[in-house]
DNA sequence: TATGAATGAGCGTTCATTCAT
DNA sequence: GATGAATGAACGCTCATTCAT
C-alpha cells in the first residue's frame, strides 16, 4: 500500500524534489503529529509546530502551504499503517491466531506511534471532516470484508457466537486506548507504565480478554 | 455524591441566585457540552458556544466569566457520574454479577451523555491539564480499591486470572469507544446504529467478550 | 462661590431632592475621586467605582447617568476649591504675606484633599478636555486680574522683579507637586513623609524658596 | 549611561536586528509617547498608537509584542535621560552654578522632551507601578548621595540653609511643571507660549526664583 | 531555500450603558 | 431606589497566510 494512495481526497502533496525537501517535510511531520495529537486541528497553531520543528513559520509554509496540509498528509499516513494489519488477515489461517496477530500489531503500532493513535482520535472526535469519505468508502470495504470472515468463522463454530463488527471495534477500542488514554493511565498506574515489562503485561491481559471472549468452547 | 466535589479545585462555581441563572447556566453548559466534546477546550470558540446557546458573547460571560469555568464545570459533572458506578461495585458481590453492573453502567452512560464522554476524552488527548489532579487523586485511590477487589475475587478463583487494572482500562475502552468513536461505528454501520436494537446488541457484545474474559474456566 | 458654578457647562447636575440621593452622590463621588485620581477618566471604569463605594453597577448609575458626570461633578468641585485662596488675594494686602497666604492655603488643599489635585492633573495631562473652557475663561480671567496686582508690586518695588505668571506657576507646581508626585516623594523619603513634621517641613521650605526669590533686596 | 540599564526589570528588549526594526520601533516609540503622555498606560490603546504611527495593530505588535512593553521602553528612556543632568552635579563645583545647570538641564529636557515628561507623571499618578522599584532603588540612592553633597554645601555656609530633598522637588516641580502643565499655560497665556523668547523668559524666571532661594545671604 | 515584514480575521474578555422588574 | 440581565462596541492580543527579498 502506497502512502497517500488510502485516505481519498489526496492534497496536491507536492512530491519533494530534493534530499532536503524530503529531510524538511519529515521534520515538519513529525513536529506536527506531536502537536495535532495534543490539541487536534482546530486547537493547534502553525507557529507551535513550527517552533517544534524550530523552523520558521514562513518556511514551514513553504513546504506545506496550509496547516490542513500537513494534518491531512499525516492522517493519510496513519490510515495506511492501520489498515495493513487488517487487510493482513488472513480467511484461510487458524481464526484465533490470525485475531491474535491482528491485535499485537495494533498493540504494536499503539505503542510505537501513540501520537498517531491520538490524532485519529482527534479527527474522529472532531466529527472526521477529513477522514469522512475514506471512512465510509474504502474504510467501510475493508471492515465489511473482514466481517464477513469473522462471521464465517463463527458460523462453523471456529469462533465463539460473537458480531463481527463488535468485536472489531472491541480490539480497536481496546488497543488503541493505550495510545490515547496514555496520560490517565500514567496518572494511575504512575512509573511503571515506563518499565520494560509493562507493553508485554499490556498485550497478555488484552489478547486475553479478547481472546476468551471469541474462543470457541467445547 | 454531590456534583462538583469530586474534580478537586472547583472554581468559584457561584450558585446560581435566581430562576434565569439556573435556567441559562443549564443552556450554556449544554451548548458548551456539544462544541467541547467537538473540538476541545483550545478548539473550541466562545462565539460557537454563545451561538448554540443563542445568546450573546457578553451575556454568556456574564453567567461563566472564563471559558475554563465552562468546562471545568462540565468535566467535573461527567467525572462525578462516572465514578458513582464505579464506587458502587461491591466487594461482597458476584464477581460477574457486579462487572456486569458496571459495564452495563458505563455503556448506559455513553449511550446518554456521548458528548460527555467525548469532552473527557479530549481533555485527555489534550495531556490531560485540568484533570490531572484528580485523576492522580481521587481517581487513582478508587481505582486501586476497586482493582484490589477484584484481585482478591481472582485469589479466591472466582474470576479467571486477569491483571485488575487492565482489566477496568478494558472495561473503559470498549465502553466509550462508541461514544467517541461514534462517528466512525456510524460511517461504517450506517443508519443500523439509530436502529431500536442497537444500543442491546452493541452491549450483548461487550458483555460477552469482556465477561467470557474474566469468567472463570472450571 | 458656589460648587457648580466655576466650571461652565454645568452637567444637568440633578439636584438631591432625598436624604439618601445626597448621601449616596457624596458617597459615589468620593469613591470616584479616588479611582480618577490613579487613573484618569479614560483608565478608570464605572465597575471600580461602584465597587469602591460598595455599590452596584447600575445603582450607582442611578445617581449619575454617565461616567462623564461623576468626573466633571468633582473637577468643578476642585476648581471652585482651588480658586477661592486665589481669589482672596488682597491688592491692598502686604505683598509677601498674601503670598505667603495663598502658598499655605495651596499646601492645605494639597495636604488635605491630594487626590483633588492628581484628579485636576490627570484631566490637564490629558488635554484638558472637560475644563478647557474654563482655563481659557474664568481662571485666565481671575490669574490676569491677580497677575496685574503683582506686576503692581514690582513696580511698586515692594516685590523683586518677577514675571507675575511664572511666579503663580512656581507656586502652582511646587505645591502640587507634594500631592501629585506623593507616590515618588514616598519611594524617596520612605515613612517620615507620614510622620507629624513633615507637612511643616514641606511648607517651610517651599515657603523659603518662592518667598526669598521674591522678597526685594534693599 | 546606557538606555535601558537604569530602569531595573529590563523587559527583553530584542535588540533590533535590522534596518527596518530599528526604524519602526522608533516610529512606534514616538507614537507611542505622543499617546501614553496623554492618556496613560490604561488609558491609552493599542489601536491609537497604531493610528498614530500609521501602521497595522498586529504589525505594531510584531515589534513590541506587548502595549506594556512599549510603556516601559518609553519611560526606561526616559528615566535614563533624567538621571544624567543630576548626577552630574559635582560636589568640587561652585554650589550655585551646580544648580543653575542642573535647572537649565531640566527645563531643556521640559522643552524638548515634554511629553516624555508627561509620561512619567502619568505614571507616577498612577501609582508608579511600573517604575516604583526604580524610584526606590537607584533613583532613591542618586538623590540621597546629591542631597547629603547639598547638605554639605549648606553646612559650608556656600548655600543658604534649605533642606536638599526639598530643594530637589522644587526643582523637579518648577521644571516639569512647563511640560506636565503645558495645556494650562497656553490657556492662559495664549499664543505667546509658542514664541521665541517664552523659554528663556520662563528658565529666567524658575532660576531667579529657585536661585535666590538658596543664593546665601551675607 | 529561507526569513523579515505585514495583515485581515478572529478570539477571549471588558466596558459603558440600557432595560426590565 | 436598587438589582439582575443584556448588549454593542472595544480592547489586547493571536493566528493563518501572504508578500518581498
């Protein structure tokens, strides 16, 4: 999957002709994802970005003439490294492993690109006024197609009686809370959310969860 | 429990005086509610909030002086109808019985005040700056109680081995995914989800995968 | 003289018809003078007054309709105060001593009602929008007949040759200036401007230096 | 001495780094004291200094980020270019002739500068909130070290005997007192202010007034 | 490429004043 | 007399964007 290919409505991302302009752009992204993560579109300004990416403004604008700019090209980013673990499942593996392998990825990406996970959010909250279309269209594809298997699934008593539309959002909600409610649950659980075992602790206890809910029992 | 006791540094909230400021705070904070949970303290303008309100800026400002004092207000009001559900699981309960309450609390919740759950997951996105005091507070002191009872129904087998705290941030994720993610259920379910039945198949699931998490194998 | 009279364009100055009207317009404007006096007509504003004469907002605009009419009310006030000392200046009188009157009635007001006179210097520092007319009118009228008196003097030799305006200005300044100035005099002399010598000091030397500038060497 | 060194809590004062800066800052300085002198800190808008200096609001701002900052830029200078003359009085020097300059000094600095002297009595009016730990502080030690050098001379019998502090608010009374009451003056003189020999007429008159005062009498 | 300079629109908030009771 | 409620006009300041170099 290419970048830029997923989310629709492509801007006109000028294709970066230099080796700077390609190092720039990076930096701005990366800059901008920590902010529109914090604050989503509305509650971020250019000038924090820039200083984030310790840019001027003037320039930062250069390579991206307007802030929906940099916010969309990041969103389509997102929407691509999201959408491969799904598109990944697989109708012919064992379902619970392929469930499993779907989560840890998402687990993965969750704590990898937290930021990312929070601008999604962000959008979704917002009312998804950038991400509508590719919601519904390609979005909505992909889910239904996946559904279907799940549902296959269940109706030979591979899985457990469970809707697969649910149980997708069940491991979405899921994973990505880590990303997004980061900050709470830091304020509960305090350092240990820094130590080494605490991703590993995270994922057992979700695929868990999840897992005993879709197993088949016998 | 008594609104604006839990979320610690109530601001001045003056009570209102008369029948008018009663009446009109109620409007303000339900304006407020539906523009916050949108796009968040810095995102959102006192012009939009005054609008959905249809009233004037400066007699809006009149009833709340700050924007902060809206939304202090609001998150402290959903805080407090969050944490009534929460305190009431009951050590000497059925372990299942009572998780059951509570999920089937929480999803009541987001099914009635979705915008409230939007709002806190926005404060929350947003690094958390004026809850975080209560969350580290009164929200961790709860938490541990209530995980603390729930490790000791796994001690005792009555629920299958799970990690408390991961177990309630589970609860919390499936819960209000679908009020704040409402707008991605809705473009991939489509008008189903304003169907009579939603609500009860939405909670069917999240029951069953959560609780056949945690129900104990024997 | 009467109060009102002085300063031309007498505002529509309702007259206390009740106990309370006049007790509350003495309370209002001595609230008033106090907030002009720091910050003049434009930087000060109908909430500190009320405030300061404990007050609400709208009752106090009650008493005066417009801000403009507290302010005009007390600068004729002022005036008429101010020019009374100078008006009693006696052509017939010993030369010396009537300055020396009329100096120590100046440092009475100024000891006696300092906010008066930072009010009167605010609204000349400002332009002197509300008592042009009267400067230009009455008090040049009244400061040329006394000036005359003291060009009497000179050439009658019983006064050393000064210009009678910039000795009337010599007095004006180093007078005032122990009101306007107080805050700078206080940096500068720290508590012993309160203590029960001080006003005497301040007369003494100020009565020093203009009266030996214009006693005659024989 | 250095602009900007005297009046203590220097604001950042970003150095001009170009043509332009340099240039605009000092439109907006000149501005800007034409309306504080008149109106204040309060008083006084951004929108009129921008008026005044024919320039946008948020250009304005884009050199001095704050209205404070312009105020105190405009008053450090301002206290800068008073404190030289008086700390230039020599101790070695002849007593009279010490102050006759320092007079002269002031009554220049009145003629040339005079709404930086109305700027500073408007703050000092005020309150002096912005320069009181100034006056406090070093203004308080250069008029305690000029004074005791006055003493001295008194004590010598080479000055008649008149208390130093006093002595220095007469000055600093007489001389302003030309600036801060220009408005008054020309009410009541008219045009012959604004002619060629008003100046000296009116240095002629402050220095024979002051001078005999403390002119030693044997 | 990069930056200094500039601006129209807007934002949170304040203010003098009015209205209704 | 006195107060709660309301508002148009500002005000200090910020923001996304443009322009010139």
């Amino acid at each position: 999957m290419q970048p830029g290919k997923t989310a629709g409505k492509t801007a006109e991302a000028k294709r970066p002709r230099t080796r700077t302009q390609a190092v720039n752009r990076e930096i701005i992204l990366e800059a901008a994802l920590s902010v529109f993560a914090k604050h989503g579109l509305r509650g971020s300004t250019v000038d924090q970005i820039a200083s984030e990416a310790e840019m001027s403004k003037p320039n930062l604008l250069y390579y991206f003439r307007r802030k929906q700019d940099i916010y969309r090209a990041l969103l389509e980013a997102t929407l691509d490294a999201w959408l491969e673990p799904l598109a990944a499942i697989d109708p012919d593996g064992e379902p619970v492993e392929e469930l499993r392998r779907y989560i840890s990825a998402k687990l993965d990406l969750a704590r990898r690109r937290p930021e990312a996970s929070r601008l999604f959010a962000n959008e979704i909250l917002s009312g998804a006024p950038v991400v509508e279309d590719f919601l519904k269209g390609p979005l909505k594809a992909l889910v239904d197609e996946k559904a279907a298997i799940v549902r296959g699934w269940v109706g030979e008593g591979r899985l457990a009686p469970v809707d697969p539309h649910h149980l997708i959002f069940a491991i979405w909600a899921t994973t990505q809370h880590y990303a997004d409610f980061d900050v709470q649950i830091r304020a509960l659980l305090g350092t240990q959310v820094d130590g080494p075992g605490f991703s590993d602790q995270a994922a057992q206890a979700v695929l868990t969860i999840i897992l005993s809910g879709v197993r088949p029992r016998d």
